[in-house]
C-alpha cells in the first residue's frame, strides 16, 4: 500500500529529517512509528500527503507514485488519507456531531448518507449519548475519540495518527490505542506515531519502525512489496467491505431516536456561523488545496459572470 524507496528529506535550513529511508507497509497493517521528538516522524506524514517533497527517492502509495501525481489529484489523494492530531483540531463552535459531519458535508454527502455514516462512527467510538456536546465539553480522551471519527467519516483506507495520546493521561491512552487497534481490525490501515515510551509497551506486539534523528533505525517487521495490483485492489474491497459490515448496527434508527438525534437539514445555518468561514477554516486541516481551489472557480466564475454583465450594459 505505501512504499518509501530510499526517501531523503532535508529542509532550507540544512536539518536532514528523513535519510534514505525504505519501508513498504501493506493494506490492513498497524505500523507504531517511534523515535523521540525531531526525529522526522511527523515529516514521514507530510511527505505521505504530499504536504512536503522528498528531497529525493521514490513514495508510491497504493501502486501510484505521489511524486508524479499531478496537482489536481492531491486533494483526492488526502482524502483516502484520514489524519489524527495530538491535539485533536475541532472546531470549538460545532458540537461533536457536526464535528464528524463536516468532511462529508464539504465532499457534497447527501443529508442522509451524512446522518447515517455519523450515527454508525459514534456507535464506533461509544460516544452515542455526548453527540450534542461542544467540544469544550469533552475530556481529552473523548475528543481525541471524535477526531478520529472525523478522520475515518470519508473512509479513508489509512489513517495516520501523530502522536494521538500526547495530551493524555494513560488510561485514556489506552482507550485511544484500543480504539486504533479496533479500527484497525474492521480494516483500516493505521501507522501510528509515537514517542511515549509507556504506549509502545501495550503495542509490543504491533511491526514497529524506529527513527532516530532521521534515519530508520529498525523495522521489527518488514513486508515484502505488493506484487499484484489486482490482488491488492481485492484486499482493499474486502477490508472495506467487512468495515461496513462490522458497523451497521441493528437498531441503529431505535438508537437514534432515543438520543433524540435528528439531523437538521439546515445545521449549519442554525447556529449563526458562516458556512463558508468554517469550510476555510476547516480545510487548513483537512483537504487545504481543495478547498482553495474550489473558491478559485467559483471566483473565476463571479468574476466571468460579472464580466459578461459588464459587457451587456
Ligand atoms: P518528529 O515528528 O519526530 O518530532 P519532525 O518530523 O517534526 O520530527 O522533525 C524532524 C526534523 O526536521 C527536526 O529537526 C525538525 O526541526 C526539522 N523540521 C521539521 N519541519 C521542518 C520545516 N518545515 N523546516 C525546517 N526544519 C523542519
Ligand atoms: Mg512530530
């Protein structure tokens, strides 16, 4: 699914944060990133959703190489990538649930798929009864569960996760590995990023990749490349299908009813926020370049329409 072939990053500054460095993780791994604080973790993500450019080497993800992957592919790109922050980003004046909905809401879902993707990713990550609740309402643990419901709403196939518990306590901790773990299990790709030497004793078992001022020190568990790309397209499905599977739920409507959560058509417009300020502001976290781009064209739009009025008067 991701191969890095000897990928050196080195910024401006002269800091090489990635040196030669060569891995493959296959679809439906847990790979525990670890090394201390500057040791070019967070870097590995950037490169993978194409925020930063190797220096040099080779990154494909799922068969394709992202160095050649053109412009306008990469907000595409993103979003089979679902993102999970140590300090969780969410947006303080939606509630948990509009939380989880916003990324449908900026790919266009309809009401319905919105309503009934949100209700089985709060079922996912027990937090069914806090759907209501701000942000500002949460514990630390329990916003980190609504960011990666978030990261997971578009059904990313890989979901990377930096430094996940480093504002947490350890029992919440380890809920959130447990929560990785399961996530995990119904299909999803993780790599994960630590430095917390306590966690990696409960993912002793997971494949782990150890940094060390940029280079790759060890991989407990290396895998071999993918052969066929038909083969791993297959895989994909299955996981996916058996995800869907895991978390559809029976009295999914019953549940629904009992919290009382209906999903307002207009929930945006509800609470007196600009739809367009909070798309913006969202999209510094999510899809960056999409969302510049789509108000690229409506601009250009404005101004072809405002043009052609000109013309006519
Ligand atoms: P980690 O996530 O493991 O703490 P990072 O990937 O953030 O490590 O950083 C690796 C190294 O690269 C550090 O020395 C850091 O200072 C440097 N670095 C990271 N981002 C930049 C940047 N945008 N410009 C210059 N140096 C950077
Ligand atoms: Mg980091």
């Amino acid at each position: 699914m991701i191969t890095f072939s000897s990928v050196t990053k080195k910024f401006g500054s002269g800091v090489v944060a990635l040196q030669d460095i060569s891995f493959h993780i296959k679809s439906g791994e847990l790979v525990v990133v670890h090394g201390p604080s500057g040791s070019g973790k967070t870097t590995l993500m950037n490169l993978l959703i194409k925020d930063l450019e190797p220096t040099s080497g080779e990154i494909t993800y799922k068969n394709i190489s992202l160095t050649e992957m053109p412009r306008k592919q990469i907000p595409q790109h993103r979003r089979k990538i679902g993102v999970v922050f140590q300090d969780y980003r969410l947006l303080p004046e939606l509630n948990v649930w509009e939380n989880i909905a916003l990324p449908l809401s900026i790919i266009g879902k309809s009401n319905d798929e919105v309503e009934s993707r949100v209700t089985d990713l709060l079922n996912l990550v027990s937090l069914t009864e806090k759907a209501l609740l701000f942000p500002k309402q949460l514990s630390g643990g329990e916003a980190q569960k609504v960011s990666i419901a978030r990261a997971l709403a578009t059904g990313p196939s890989l979901i990377f996760a930096d430094e996940p518990t480093g504002n947490l306590d350890s029992k919440a901790s380890l809920e959130i590995m447990r929560l990785l773990q399961q996530i995990n299990d119904l299909g999803t790709t993780i790599l994960l990023a630590t430095h917390d030497l306590a966690l990696l004793d409960a993912l002793e078992r997971e494949r782990h990749l150890e940094l060390e001022k940029g280079v790759l020190k060890r991989d407990s568990r290396p895998a071999s490349p993918d052969k066929v790309v038909e083969n791993h397209d297959h895989e994909d499905k299955k996981a996916e299908q058996k995800k869907v599977e895991k978390i559809k739920t029976e009295d999914k409507q019953k549940k629904r009813k009992a919290f009382g959560i209906t999903l307002d058509l207009s929930f945006f417009k509800k609470k007196a926020i600009d739809k367009d300020e909070i798309e913006a502001r969202m999209s510094e976290i999510l899809d960056k370049k999409e969302v510049e781009q789509k108000k690229e064209k409506t601009e250009t739009k404005k101004a072809k329409k405002e043009h052609g009025v000109e013309k006519k008067t």
